[in-house]
C-alpha cells in the first residue's frame, strides 16, 4: 500500500473512472480523564468529510454533511454523516464517478472538518483517508493519505482532483485551516485557492 503525500506531487488517474475518498478517526477524550472523559469519548467526535466541487476559482456545489447527491446524478455521492466516528473502516466516504460530472466542474477538493459547532479535530486521533478506485466494478485500496498532526485549525484540506486534458489527476494538499464552524461560506472560502 503506497501512502500518498505532498511530496509526490499530481498523481495521474488514467483509467480511473470512479475514485473514492474514505475518512476515518478514532475517538479520544480530548486530554480529560475520569467520568467527562467516559462520556465523551462515548458520545464521540463528529468530523465532517466535504467534498468542494470547484467551475474554475468558483466552489459550485459541495457533498458532505447531509448533501449525499448534490447534482442528482450520482456523478458524487456520500455515505452521510457518521456523527461519532465509532466502528471500524471509513467513518464517511465520498464516491466520484468522473464519467458523469459536467464539463464545467474543474477540480474537486476534499476536505476533512470539525466543522458542526462542538466538535473538535484534537479530540480525534487515527485520522486517515483511504483513496479507493472503483472503475472495474470492485473497490480496492490504492493509496493512504495522512494528514499532518501539526498545525492550528479545525479543518484539513487533503486533497484535489482536477482535470488535466481529457482526464484528471489527484494532489494530496495537506492544508490546515479553520473554518467557522457551521458556517458554510467559511468552508467553501477555505476550499477556494487551493
């Protein structure tokens, strides 16, 4: 399994005709022990997997939260929003079917945030993405994502798919940022420039 980082620059999709984005964490108690702690940590973190379709420098449409089909297509899909990050495998993926996106939709950037007020990003730990190709009809893993531990902010930009020519490539961005939580205009200016 290769992990993808910043350093590998825009990796080429050829052939890649379905890609998905799986996020997951582990929850911790955020630092506090005894009964707090206990309760929290069952209770869980809520992160936010989004997906910013992007026409040019304009965000467009986003996936995540509760928007699980935005254009009505199926051309980008979530799973929804696992409010806890409790179980094993992907908490919340985002699923591209580049077959089916309109011409006007440039690039796409992932992102991974706590973003519903109270929720917190360094009250999760594990946090990873999974790249996932779909084309022939099978899912298998082809990469990791690790976002860096350092830096200040609620939200990571790790990733954009962009078109290149008649096809796309994907760039692992590793970006913290804040974004005010729930606030969407916040999130979308975080995507933007990226």
């Amino acid at each position: 399994m290769h992990t993808l980082t910043k350093a590998d620059g825009a990796n080429d999709l050829t052939g890649v005709t379905k890609l998905g984005i799986g996020a997951s964490w582990d929850t911790t108690t955020g630092g506090s022990g005894g009964l707090f702690g206990a309760v929290r940590k069952a209770r869980g973190t809520d992160l936010d997997a989004i997906a910013v379709l992007m026409s040019g420098p304009d965000p467009v449409r986003l996936a995540g939260l509760d928007i699980t089909d935005p254009l009505g297509n199926g051309a980008i899909t979530t799973t929804g929003d696992n409010q806890t990050g409790h179980g094993d495998g992907d908490d919340e993926l985002i699923e591209v079917d580049f077959t089916k996106l309109p011409g006007h939709v440039t690039a796409i950037v992932f992102v991974c945030a706590a973003y519903k007020r109270g929720s917190d990003l360094r009250k999760a730990a594990n946090v990873s993405f999974k790249v996932y190709d779909s084309s022939g009809g099978s899912t298998v893993q082809v990469a990791d994502i690790w976002p860096s531990l350092l830096g200040a902010g609620n939200a990571v930009a790790v990733a954009k798919a962009f078109r290149d020519g008649a096809g796309w490539k994907l760039e692992v961005l590793n970006e913290r940022g804040t974004v005010k939580q729930g606030d969407q205009d916040s999130l979308l200016r975080f995507a933007i420039g990226k």
